[in-house]
C-alpha cells in the first residue's frame, strides 16, 4: 500500500509540475507574441503613413508614403484596390510645402502658445502665416 500511495504521490506531484511549466511556457510565449505584435504595429505606424485633406488651393488629396515620410504619394482608393497616382509633387505642384507650412504652425503653436501677431515673435508669426496663405494687410510688426 505504501508503495501505491508513493506512486500516486509521484504521479500528482508530476502532474502539478506538468501543469506549472505549462502555465509558465504559455506566458512567456503571449508575452513574446504581444512584445512582437506591439513592435509590428510600431514599424507600421513608423512606415506607413498617410496624410488625407482638402484645401482652397489643392482641392481634396490622398497621400501614402511607403518609406516613413521620405516620399509621397498621390493615390485612389476603391473597394478592391489602392491605385497610387504618381508622386504627390508631381500630382500635386506645391502640395507638401503647404503642408509642411501648416505643420510648423503647428509645431509653433504647440511650443509657443497662440498666435497673437503682437509681441516679440510677431514678425516670426507673420512670416508663418504668410506662408500657408493668408494675406495680412496693414499690419505691421510691433
């Protein structure tokens, strides 16, 4: 009988074991699963980009870089396919830097507040909105 109860004692302690590196294996292998799809959705986001709007000037537009920002894209999309068009330059003449222009006032805005046209870095915010655009008349820096 005691060789029986040791059996048994052996055969449930195995079993608990069993079950431990189990449940230990299966985390690390989410764990490396997550850490993996964590750092594909990461270099998509890096890679692929993708700008959509409509300007006065431009009209509506779709832009796709492929290589994270190094070049762009004019193209259409339906239900079955993505049509790229040629490069946004090249669709688009002056596209980009309007966009970029926008860009730094938002970069300046985020950094310095509100544009007011008033003030030290007036002449700089002048300049900024000139660039997207907008005509200021009879205003002069202070």
């Amino acid at each position: 009988m005691k060789d029986r109860d040791m059996f048994n004692g052996m055969i449930f302690t195995s079993l608990v074991l069993a079950l431990i590196m189990g449940m230990i294996l299966g985390y690390e292998v989410g764990k490396n699963n997550t850490a993996w799809a964590v750092k594909e959705v990461e270099y998509y986001k890096n890679t692929y980009k993708y700008q959509i709007g409509s300007s006065q000037e431009f009209g509506s537009y779709h832009l796709v870089s492929l290589d994270a920002g190094k070049n762009w894209y004019s193209y259409e999309r339906s239900d079955e396919e993505m049509k790229i068009l040629g490069p946004a330059e090249e669709i688009h003449p002056g596209l980009l830097a309007h966009i970029q222009s926008w860009d730094k006032i938002l970069d300046y805005v985020e950094d310095n507040g509100p544009i007011s046209l008033t003030g030290e870095n007036a002449a700089q915010e002048l300049e900024l909105i000139k660039k997207v655009g907008f005509e200021v008349n009879n205003l002069k820096p202070e």
